[in-house]
C-alpha cells in the first residue's frame, strides 16, 4: 500500500519526534551539566593561565628593562673615567646614571627601586620609591651580587622573593652582571619589581562566590594568598591527609598545567593550576561545586519545561504539516534564498524517496559543493595574507634590528642620497655637528662659491666633513656629456657658476624648489640632464679616509667615506662615518712629552756619572783627595737624583695596578713637616730661599703611612723651590678644620695659569714643558700626591695666581678614637 505524505507524516514522524525529544532532552541535559564542570575547570584553569602569563611577562619585562639600563653609555663612560682616575667626570656619569635610574622608575609602576653597585660591590647609584638613595652599601656579601657577578654577559639572575629596604616593602629582585669592552667584569646593575603588584594580581581573581587563588614557589611555599597568615608558609589544603591532597599539592610545587577535583568535609572542591616560566612558580585558582549547584539544577528544571513545551509544539507542527502538502516546497524555496545569500551551512532534511525528496537531495549536493567552493577560496585567502603577513613582520623586524644599530653606535653616521642631500644621520652625529637631525635632513651638500659660505656652525662643520676635496675632479661638466650653445650657457661662460651639476647654477632645466636655507640658489634635483648625469657618477670607488679638522668645537676627526650601490650596481650616495680622534692625539702628545721629559732626566744624571768616573779613571793616582771627594759626591747626589727620578716612574706604576703596600699608622703630623723641612734646609738656604712653619694643628694626631705622607710634603717643597726666585718665602701652615687637619705649602714663585690650574694633578701633565726641563721633573709628583692624599681618605688642591706664586692646599682625616 502507497502511503501519502500526509499518511507517512502522521505515521512516522510524530513517534519519532516525541521519542527524539525526550532523548535529546535528557542528552542536553548531561551534556550541559558536563559543559558546565568542563566551563568551570576551564575558566579555572585559564584563569591560573592567564595571572601566570601576565607574571611571567611582567618578569620577562623586568629581565629586558634591566638590560636596557645595563646597556646605558652612561656606565660605560663612569668606569672608563674611574679607570683613567678622572673622578669629576665620573661624578657627572653617576649622577646621570642616578637620573636615568629616576625618570625610569618615575615612568614605571611596577618598579619600587634600582641600584647599580661597582665591582667591588659598593654602590654607585641607587633609587628607591622615586628618590634617589643617598645611604651607599656595600652589597658584595649579598646573595644576588655573587650570584650575579658568577653570571656571563646578558644573563639575568632573579633572586628569591625579599623584604626590600626603607619602604619598598616585598621585592621581586633581578640582577645582570655589567663588563666592559675587554670584558672585565664591572658591577652589578639591580632592578626590583614591586611585589605587591603580583600579589594584587593574584588577590584581584573571583570565581563563582567564595572561589580565590593563591601563588607558589617550587618549595611549596605561599607567596600570595588572600588569607595573610599563609603566606610565606608550606602549601597545605584543609583538612591534610588525604591521598589527592598531595598529588594535587605536588603538581602545583612541580609547576605543571592542570586541573583536579578533591574532596573535604566541607565538600567536592575543583582546582586549577598553571606554571609561571619565569621565575617558576605556579598559580592555582579553586572553588567548591557548591557555588556553582544552582546553574545545574536550573538547567535540570529548564530541560524539564522546555522537553514538555517542545513535545507539545513538536504534535501540533506535525498535524499541521501533514495538513500541508505545500511545506516541503516553501522549505525549499526558503533554502534556496539562504544560499542565494551565501549561507551553506544548513542542509534540508531528506524524509522521503519522492520527488520532493530527490529534489530535497539534489539540492543538499549543490549546496555541498558550493561550500567546498568557498571554504578552498577562503583558505587560500587566508594563506595568502598569513605569508604577507609574516613576509612583513619579517621586514618590520629587520628594520627596527638596523635601526636599533645605527642609533646605537658610537662614532657618528651621516649617509648621502646620490644628489648629495642628508637623508639620515645617527645621534652620535647629532651631537658632534651640534645641531638636531630635523634641522639637518633634506639639506644638500653645495660645492659653491664662497659667497654662499653657510653662516651656521653646525652647516659648516657638515660642509667641512661631505664636501669632496677635488671638485673639478670628482664632478662632470655638463658640455662634456652634450651638445650645447656654449656662448649661451652661463655655466661654461662664468666659472663662478661652475656645471649645473653643483646646486649654483643658473641652468633654464633647474627645479623651482629652493635649497634649503639658500633662496638664491635652486635644486637640480628633478634636471633630466642631471638625472642622466648621475647615473653615471661615482664620486669615489672604495672606502677612503682622511683626518680632518674642525673649528666649532675645535677637534680632529677621522672620516672614512664609503660609496652606496643599489641592486644593479649605480651608485645611490654616501656613507660617512666619524671617529673622534682629539682625545688620542691629546694622550700621544702627553706620553711624547712625559718620554722626552723622562729622557732628559735620565740622560743628564747618567752623563754627569759618566763624566766625573772617567775624571777620576783617569787621574786615580795622582788626583787630590779632597778633588776626589767632591767628585764622588757629586756622582753619589746624580745616582740619588736618578733614583728619586726612577722611584717616582715605579710608586706611579704601583698605584696604578693596585700594587703600593701602605704602612698605616698613628702620627703628629709635626714630624712629617718637620722632617721635610730639614730635607730642603741645605738648598734654601744655597737658593737664599726662606722656608717658615706655623703649625697650630700639626701636633695633633692622623692615621697614615708617614713615608708617604712626607712624600707628598718634600714633593710640594721641591716644587715650590724649583719656581720661586731668589731670597723667595715658602710658608707651610697648618689648622684644624671640620674634617681633619688643614695644610698648605704656599710661596710667591712664578704661579699657574687659570687654564691649567684643573690639570695640574693629571700624570705626565706638565704647566710649562721647556721651564719643566730647565728646573727639572717628569710631571709626576703631584700626580703621586693626589693618589697618596686620596688613599688617605683626604683631597687636594690648588690655588694660584700668575707672579704671585702658588698655595697647595690638602686635608686629611684625623685619627680616629678607637685607634688612639
């Protein structure tokens, strides 16, 4: 028997449906309690991923911001002063390291201090909340200096969770070890990440309505909880004992990703956990099922209502569609619009062998295909932008990496277009052009007349270092390229012009933009002569260099210039990089001095020597006795003179490498002065030279090495001999002051020119070299002063006037109590 639609309809469909529905109901139910625990451990357990993550990356920023700092110049430059003992140019570099250290605490909200600490671990710069530290430590017995200090280059060392110092509160610290060029080892630079943040990231999670999370390290230790009194001890739960407990307390501590359900008296209890990298720590979040039973028990209601309603709408569709033979045929047309629209997502149901059902079939097949059409389109699309995608990210990072470079570098960079204008110059060049880089970019380098000669420091510094040498060799002339009217060409009748190739030129194909800066003259830039021009000049072939010199401010540079060729090989303009050579010449010119002098002083002691045994070689036996005597002592004073002179070379090579032996001691600064004054009786008075002492506190007591400290007095005595004329007053004097005992060495000699007055302490240094070898010295002894005075805990310095002569002044501590 054929059945109908309307017969198959009532027959089949409404059992079936009532019977789906119910087994659909009760399906969704389960599926939607199992959604939920899933839904629940899920969030759990993202949650605990997603504090873990911002952890790290908050770690992770700390790690690179701390490079950052390590790699400040600033660094570089205090400890190359403190190696050459250029203290007061160390002192600006540690206040602008103190500076850096501020403004970047001041930006950041997350840090709560930074510190950097010298190799011997004393520190050199701190700022804490905000406010530069002014209590120096010496950290070298602290963990996270040795851990530090053990590490290689780049590498950060992060120290366990602390109490950090004056009102930083709980501290997160990291450290990177700091080298030099050569790679000795330097100081420490620290960073402390504030750990209340953490700790508020860790409090700040809520889930369901008594849910909270907590924080570990790999010890088991709680580092944030939202009950204080767990913190900073071992991971329990509560109540201990059971089995789950602890493997659910060993897979936080081992910093694995998961989740687990427990159970205590309390009730079932779900958790998630997840690790943190960096440092390895491990971030759970738990909560009871109990404050998520509502959700389940509402859904089992709803289920309920909504199998009952559906049951009852489901029989009435169904009367009604059997009712309608017409339905299948409106579906149709409604699914037949849909994918008109491009919606193949739904396919019509297939419930009969008819014709509606073959064409039901055939209409399922076609809109199949068209959504496989469409999904190939759409994956090749999106593999098409991924490769852009990552072709420019690629790119974008390779930038940024050169940029990074080019800024970075030290010696300065001015880079040319093939028409000669700048296109771009590093900071370094920057400052030794001293101007901006807006001000300079765009500007064309004019091998001009002198009428045009830039009036701007900065311009004629630029034009002094990229105007080629040899115009008239490195540029063409335009009548040598074409066939012109040469009585009509301004540029071949007046030389003042030159070619059209130079930006001076009066040429009818010039551009009507003006030369920056220059409104008289025009841009040949868009010149198609010129262009043709160009592409075949090539100023030079290979990299060249040459010294030059510069005016404003005055110093030599070493400039080597290099040519840029694009892919085929034409040239596309100029690379310039600049080395500052002033401070080499200076120090060449110094030692070429000190070996002159020090050659001098050598080669007059030993020719002394030298002549005076031949005398006595010669006429040993006939020589008068007392002849004799005179002769030997004059040999005996020339060894000790050359001694001096050679003891002096050796106490400065000893302080340099750290290798002076100090005797220290309780002394009455009397009998140093004392003693030094008796040391120069003989030649005062041969000098007719008067040497005073008014020593008001010379009898109290200092702690020192007396050799050394007598040193520094017979060193500041000669001095004062050598430069005072005769019947000339010396006067030493000294006083209590605050800080120790004040005493200076005064006389009317010659005195020192302002200029100089603030190198007079440098080694080698020497005020006038030709007065210098007439009265003898190597420039080393007040250079040895300095030292022995500074060693002592003392300072000194110089107070003079050119014809009135010289006081040089220094202080040093007293003894202390506890070494009386």
């Amino acid at each position: 028997m054929k059945l109908t639609i309307h017969q198959k309809l009532l027959m089949f469909t409404l059992p079936i449906v009532c019977f789906s529905i119910l087994g659909v109901g009760y399906y969704s139910y389960f599926t939607a309690r199992g959604a939920i625990i899933n839904e629940i451990r899920e969030k759990m357990q993202k949650q605990a991923e997603d504090i873990a993550v911002e952890i790290d990356r908050l770690c992770k920023r700390t790690s690179i911001d701390l490079v950052t700092l390590s790699e400040l110049t600033s660094i570089g430059d205090y400890n190359n002063n403190i190696d050459f003992e250029l203290y007061h140019e160390a002192e600006v570099c540690r206040k602008s390291i103190e500076t850096f250290m501020l403004n970047f605490l001041q930006r950041s909200e997350v840090y709560s201090g930074a510190a950097y600490a010298d190799e011997k671990g004393m520190e050199i710069s701190k700022v804490i909340k905000n406010e530069v530290g002014s209590r120096r430590r010496n950290l070298n017995n602290r963990l996270f200096f040795r851990e530090a200090r053990r590490l290689k280059p780049g590498e950060v060392h992060i120290s366990p969770v602390d109490v950090g110092e004056d009102s930083q509160g709980m501290i997160l610290r990291q450290a990177i070890p700091i080298f030099n060029e050569i790679g000795e080892f330097k100081g420490v630079m620290a960073l402390d990440l504030d750990f209340g943040k953490i700790q508020n990231l860790v409090g700040k999670t809520k889930i369901g309505k008594t849910g909270y999370g907590y924080l570990v390290n790999q010890q088991g230790i709680v580092l944030a909880h939202p009950e204080a009194e767990r913190i900073f001890n071992p991971l329990v739960f509560h109540p201990l004992g059971a089995s789950q407990f602890r493997i659910i307390a060993e897979g936080v501590r081992a910093g694995k990703n998961g989740w687990a359900a427990y159970s205590t008296p309390d009730g079932d209890h779900i958790v998630g956990y997840a690790a943190v990298e960096v440092p390895q720590w491990s971030v759970a979040v738990t909560a009871p099922f109990s404050d998520f039973m509502g959700r389940i028990n509402q859904i089992k209601i709803n289920s309920t209502l909504a199998m009952f309603f559906i049951m009852v709408i489901a029989t009435l569709g169904i009367l009604i569609i059997a009712r309608s033979l017409s339905h299948p045929v409106k579906r149709l047309v409604s699914y037949t619009r849909m994918v008109s629209n491009g919606n193949f997502d739904h396919q019509m149901h297939v419930s009969s062998m008819d014709e509606i059902g073959e064409l039901t079939r055939s209409f399922n097949e076609m809109t199949m295909k068209l959504k496989s059409s469409q999904e190939e389109i759409e994956a090749w699309n999106r593999g098409l932008e991924e490769r852009v995608r990552i072709t420019s990210g690629e790119l974008r990072a390779e930038k940024e990496k050169l940029e990074g470079i080019f800024v970075s570098m030290v010696d300065a960079v001015i880079v040319l277009d093939k028409f000669s204008k700048v296109i771009d110059l590093n900071p370094a060049a920057e400052r030794l052009l001293g101007a901006n880089r807006p001000d300079l970019m765009g500007y064309q380098i004019l091998v001009e007349p002198k009428k045009f000669e830039p009036q701007n420091p900065a311009v004629r510094n630029l034009h002094t270092i990229c105007t080629p040498k040899n115009p008239g060799k490195d540029f063409f002339k335009c009548w040598e390229y074409f066939d012109c009217k040469e009585k009509e060409c301004p540029a071949f009748q007046s030389e003042e012009w030159r070619c059209w190739l130079l930006p001076g030129t009066t040429c009818e194909h010039s551009s009507s933009i003006p030369v920056k800066g220059k409104s008289e003259l025009k841009d040949c830039s868009n010149c198609p002569l010129f262009i043709r021009i160009k592409e075949k000049y090539v100023p030079i072939k290979q990299t060249e260099m040459e010294e030059i010199k510069l005016d404003s401010p005055p110093s030599t540079i070493r400039v080597f210039r290099t040519p840029m060729f694009g892919s085929r090989g034409r040239y596309s303009g100029m690379v310039f990089v600049l080395h500052d050579v002033t401070k080499d010449k200076e120090i060449e010119k110094m030692k070429s001095e000190f070996v002159s002098n020090v050659s001098h002083e050598l080669r007059t002691p030993l020719t002394s020597i030298k002549s005076f045994s031949e005398l006595i070689l010669d006429d040993l036996d006939t020589m008068d006795i007392e002849l004799r005597k005179r002769f030997l002592g004059i040999i005996r004073d020339e060894a000790e003179r050359l001694t001096r002179l050679i003891s002096d070379i050796l106490d400065l090579q000893k302080i340099q490498t750290n290798n002076m032996k100090w005797h220290m001691e309780n002394i009455e600064l009397f009998e140093v002065i004392e003693n030094s004054m008796n040391t120069f009786s003989g030649l005062a008075k041969t000098r007719r030279i008067h040497i005073s002492c008014d020593c008001i506190g010379g009898r109290s007591l200092i702690y020192g090495d007396r050799d050394r400290l007598q040193q520094v007095l017979i060193n500041l005595i000669s001095n004062a001999i050598k430069f005072s004329k005769e019947n000339g007053q010396i006067r030493i004097e000294t006083t209590e002051v605050p800080d120790g005992i004040l005493l200076f060495v005064s006389d009317n000699g010659i005195g020192i020119p302002m200029e100089k007055r603030e190198r007079i302490f440098e080694r080698f240094y020497q005020v006038d070299g030709s007065a210098t070898k007439e009265r003898g010295g190597t420039g080393l002894g007040l250079a040895i002063s300095k030292e022995i005075i500074e060693h002592h805990g003392g300072r000194i310095w110089v107070e003079s006037k050119v014809g009135e002569g010289c006081k040089f002044s220094f202080v040093i501590p007293k003894a202390s109590v506890d070494r009386i």
